[in-house]
C-alpha cells in the first residue's frame, strides 16, 4: 500500500482485511466441499486464492485498480454462488439448506464489506482528489 492519504489507506486496509478473512474461510470449507461436490470444493479453493492475490496485491502496488477489479466481481460471484445455493440450487443438484454459521454470515459480511470499501475508494479516487489550479506555476516577477 504505497498511498500515504489517510482515506485510501483505510479503505484499502479494510479491504485487505476482507479479502483474507474470506480467503481463510473459504480456505477452511474446501475439505468439506470437495467430499460434497468437488467442483464446489475446487470453487472454494480457486476463489481463497484469488482473495489471498487480491490482498497481497492491494498492499504491494501502487495504483492497485487490478487488484480491486478481480477482488470485487470474486466477492460478488461468491455471494451469488451462496445465494443460488440456499434457493434455486446449482448444477449437480447442489443445494444447502443453512447458512453454515459462522462461515456463511461472516463471509457475506467480508464480500459485502469488500465491494463497499471499494465502492468508498473509487468515490475518493475519482471525485475527491484535489484538482491542481491551473495558475499554481505561474510565477509572478516584479
């Protein structure tokens, strides 16, 4: 995390927090799901690593966009997964009937708050950063 701004520092911190806290979580079930469906437990696994390289990589660059156009249609793809998996099903007749507290909620809660401190971060990034006077170079000599 190469920003000093005290506003970008925080909301890309809060999102590292979030996407290894959803990496650990994840990372935690892949057992569990392998035995159940193996792709759902290959998801579980390819979707920890994307949140590990997505917090590493928020950390490290220096205008990390990359990181947070991979960490946020993740997060978003994870709570859609979570969410057909508890209503309509996904393909092989996966379907769980709970919100495997505490993985479930506490996961939601991590993508949720992921994608809204990026949404924070773009706002800052995009509308908030101060604009240089179009005069401030002009030197005056008498």
């Amino acid at each position: 995390m190469n920003s000093t701004h005290p506003v970008e520092v925080v909301w890309t911190g809060v999102a590292v927090s979030c996407a290894v806290t959803d990496a650990v979580l994840h990372a935690l079930l892949v057992p569990v799901h392998l035995e159940e469906a193996f792709y759902i437990g290959l998801l579980f696994a390819v979707g920890s690593v994307v949140m590990l390289v997505v917090a590493v990589a928020l950390v490290v660059q220096r205008r990390p966009v990359a990181a947070w156009l991979t960490g946020v249609p993740a997060s978003l793809g994870m709570v859609v997964g979570f969410a057909m998996s508890r209503t309509v099903g996904l393909p092989g007749g996966y379907y769980e009937d709970g919100w495997e507290a505490p993985y479930g909620p506490l996961s939601l809660l991590a993508e949720g708050l992921f994608v809204v401190a990026f949404l924070a971060w773009f706002s800052y990034d995009t509308a908030e950063m101060p604009q240089p006077h179009p005069t401030a170079r002009l030197i005056t000599r008498q």
